[in-house]
C-alpha cells in the first residue's frame, strides 16, 4: 500500500486521529485553538483588510469561528459573530467565553466566514438555517468555508440541503475529507486549502492522488521493450481508434488495432491487425490489452472479451467491456483494469450484486467482489488499486463531458499499463495525463483535439 501521507479521511476517521492526538496530551481546546488560528491566518490573507462576518454553530466548527473571529478581532479587523444555535460543546463553549467582540443577529460585511457545521453535521440543516446561510451568502461578496460548507455531508460528497452556497475558499482542518474532493459538494468549495494539525499518516485512510512522474524511454528502448498495446474493437471501431490514438501518445511503443477495420483516416503509424482475434492475442509480445470502447454488446462482442480475458493477464476494460463483464469472468493472477462512468460502476454493482449506495463503498465492493483495480472516472475520479487502496483526485475539467474522453482516458491508462506499470499506478498517472492535457487543449474541444495536447502533459510530468 502507498503510504497515506496525504489522507483523505472519513468523519469517523478524523475522530480516530482526532483521539490519537488527544491520548499524546492535546485537549480538544488546543486543537481548536490551533486549528482556528490557521484558519484565520488564510482569511486574514483573503479578507485583506476588509470587514468579516463569522457565523458560528452549536459544535466545535462553531468553536473554531469563535477562536477566528477572536483572533482577527485581536489583529484590528473589523469582526462581528452571527451564532443561532446555543453552544454545545465544552471545548466551543470556552472559545465562545473567550471571545469579546459584538454577536448580531444579520451582518453586511464583504466576507462570510462559514464554522456553522463541519464534520458533526448528521442531518439537513431545515429550513431557518438554510434561509440564513442563502440570506448570508447574498450579503457577503467573498465566501470562505471552514473545513466543510455547513450542509455537505463529510464522508460521500452529498449535499443535504438544496440550493446553498458556493465558496471561494475552503480551509479544510487536520485533515482533507472525502466531500472536499467528491462531487457535487466539491464544485461548491472553490480554492482549498489544508490546516495540519499534525495528523500524519492513517492506515487505511483514503489519500488524495499526488503529481506523478513519467520517465522517458531508456536509452537502449525499442519499440516492443517500451510496451505493446493491443486495443481491442468491434463493432463500432470509431471509439477503439479514439482510444488506440490516444494510447501511442501515452508511452506505449507500439500499439495495435485488433479489428476488421480499414479507413483512410487510419494514422500510418497505428498497426490494424484483422486476423482472428485468437490468433492476433496469441503473440507473446503483448504486454496488455485494451477493449471495451465500441466494443457492442451482443453476443458476438461477450465472444470477444472472454477471448480476450482468455488470451491475455494484464487488462483495461471500459465501455462495452463493463456492460458485458459478469463474476468470475476474471481469474486469478490477472491485472486487469475497469474504468466505468457512473452508468457503468451502476451495471457493473447490478451485474455483481452490489448494493451500497455511497460510490466509493460501490467501487470497493466491485473491486473486491471481480478482483481487481476500478477507476470510477468522472469529473470526480475514485480509484480503488489492486491492494484496495482509495485514491481521490483534484476535480477534472468540466469540458471533458463530451463524447469520446472516456475512450481517450482508457487508451491512456492501457498504454501506461503497456509500459510495465501496474493497473493502479496506470490509472493515476492516466487520470493526471487526460487531466492537464483537458486543461491544456483549447476548449470547447472535442476528444480527438484532447488527443494532441497528451504529449505536452506528459513532457510535463517527465
Ligand atoms: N477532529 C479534530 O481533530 C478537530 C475538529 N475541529 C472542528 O470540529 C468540527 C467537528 O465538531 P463537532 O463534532 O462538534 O461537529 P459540528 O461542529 O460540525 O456540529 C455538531 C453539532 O451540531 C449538531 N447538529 C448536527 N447536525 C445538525 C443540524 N442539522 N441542525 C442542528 N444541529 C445539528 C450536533 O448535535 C452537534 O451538537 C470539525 O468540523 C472541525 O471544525 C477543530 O476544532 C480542530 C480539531
Ligand atoms: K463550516
């Protein structure tokens, strides 16, 4: 397993470290004075001299805006504190005592300042909270959230209340939190920014995905020492050529159509080999096979991928190939990759009997129950790892929705996997590549445009 230096932890998880810091002599006061200095040092920098409205809750989120209002009050920033609820907590009941400036029932200054709920939020907000928070939010030009938005479930990236605010800062507190990187909540955080509160690694723990690096061919590469890909189609070759294309940008050697395909559009350098499929997936050079984009889904095309599956161990499945994948249908020993968008992770959890309802406890369940890795993409990418390690990543740009991305994402994770990485580290690096090359193409694009700007990312992570 990786080491999980950058943890990205559930509520109950950040309980668990929350306690480890407490049995090594913390107080939850000192915590939360820590943690509310920080955070007021990044809306220090945000507020800019400008006046601040904290609005705090019943629980230690509440008690972290007691500690921020206090401390920009000390520094000369005009500070006032809206605070609904009565306090609960200890800990937040002494940061409110110590706490001298005015609490108002409405504020108009230039910046909202969000401790109303953090990770303790159980239930929606109703209706008299949410008509504050949306009253407030109008008021405020710049928002800044601490730790959560209050009304974003900590754990699976749920929003419990309907039509809150967005943010331009999030500071989360200890530790990132699954919904600071799952949508829809993270479209609503803006910038995020990290607090430590000396956390360190958590076994088990999620981690957020860090910049890989792609090393250049050595120097006594040829093209089958560098990885060959075998892209397979079927009935529909326009999505198999999407995804061999982008795959002889991503590192691979050498790569391969296996279809019955003949087009002038066809690059000189892709190889389209029509042989029986048997026949083209018995050549020992392979190192792993792609298939899935436009692959069918008939009989004919299930023919195709248990050939595949039969013929080849080292795999990326998409498309086609998760509509069509039923249990046992991997073995053993074989490293295989799916990378289903939420229709696909919702056939493949019907196919295997999974009915968990959060979608990383599906991705789990499928990468248990069909035994191996699973990229759940989207514009908020979950990949479970061989080992079951979750990773999370920054949020993908949301010109990637259009036909074809999906292709071009697989094509790239199979050459990776071509190249001798394994189908975890294949599926990261690929979601960073098809990441930054989405960022780099101009947009509106379409995915064969993608396809140019891979080479520029990849240089860029070299
Ligand atoms: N875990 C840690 O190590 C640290 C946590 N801190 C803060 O503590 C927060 C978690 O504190 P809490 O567990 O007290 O949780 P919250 O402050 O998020 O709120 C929980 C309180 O709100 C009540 N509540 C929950 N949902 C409600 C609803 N819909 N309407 C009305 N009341 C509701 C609960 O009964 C409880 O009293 C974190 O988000 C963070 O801001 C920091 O103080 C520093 C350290
Ligand atoms: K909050």
């Amino acid at each position: 397993m990786k080491p999980t230096t950058d943890p990205v932890l559930t509520a109950r998880e950040m309980r668990g470290a929350e306690e480890r810091l407490m049995a090594g002599g913390a107080t939850a006061r000192t915590l939360m004075e820590i943690a509310g200095r920080e955070a007021a040092d990044w809306v220090w920098r945000a507020a800019a001299g400008r006046s601040v409205t904290v609005l705090c809750g019943p629980g230690n989120n509440g008690g972290d805006g007691f500690v921020i209002a206090r401390v920009l009050q000390e520094r000369g920033l005009p500070v006032e504190v809206i605070a609904p609820l009565d306090t609960g907590a200890q800990a937040a009941g002494e940061a409110r005592a110590a706490y001298a400036g005015p609490i108002v029932e409405s504020a108009d200054n230039a910046v909202l300042v969000d401790c109303l709920f953090g990770t303790g939020l159980s239930r929606p907000l109703g209706g008299d909270l949410t008509g504050l928070l949306r009253d407030l939010a109008q008021r405020h030009a710049y928002r800044i959230a601490v730790d959560l938005p209050s009304g974003v479930e900590s754990d699976a990236g749920r929003m419990l209340d309907e039509d809150l605010p967005d943010y331009h800062l999030t500071i989360a507190l200890g530790a990132w939190k699954r919904s600071h990187w799952l949508m829809p909540a993270a479209a609503r955080m803006g910038e995020r920014r990290l607090v430590d509160l000396g956390i360190g690694e958590v076994a088990g723990a999620a981690r957020l995905s860090t910049t890989p690096q792609v090393s250049p061919p050595p120097a006594s590469a040829h093209k089958y020492s560098r990885g060959l890909l075998a892209v397979v189609g079927g009935a529909m070759p326009g999505a198999a050529m999407l995804a061999a294309r982008a795959a002889m940008r991503a590192g691979a050697g050498y790569v391969k159509l296996l279809a019955d395909y003949k087009s002038p559009m066809t690059p000189d350098e892709l190889v389209v080999d029509d042989s029986a499929l048997e026949e083209s997936l018995s050549d020992e050079r392979i190192d792993a096979v792609a298939i899935g984009p436009g692959l069918g889904r008939d009989a004919a095309a299930r023919g195709r991928l248990l050939t595949a599956l039969a013929r080849a161990d080292r795999l990326v499945l998409d498309a086609d190939a998760l509509m069509l994948l039923r249990p046992g249908d991997i073995e053993d020993g074989q490293e295989v990759l799916l990378t289903p968008h939420g229709g696909e992770l919702d056939a493949l959890c019907q196919a295997f009997g999974v009915e968990a309802s959060d979608r990383i406890e599906r991705a789990l369940a499928v990468h248990r129950l069909a035994g191996c890795a699973i990229l759940a993409k989207g514009p908020d990418n979950v990949l479970i790892d061989q080992d079951g390690q979750i990773t999370l990543f920054p949020p993908a740009p949301s010109w990637l929705s259009t036909a074809g991305t999906g292709d071009v994402l697989s094509g790239i994770a199979a050459s990776r996997m071509a190249t001798g990485k394994n189908a975890g580290d294949a599926a990261e690096e690929a979601v960073w590549l098809h990441t930054l090359a989405a960022r780099m193409t101009p947009a509106p694009f379409c995915s064969g445009d993608l396809i140019r700007y891979i080479p520029i990312a990849y240089e860029h992570f070299l």
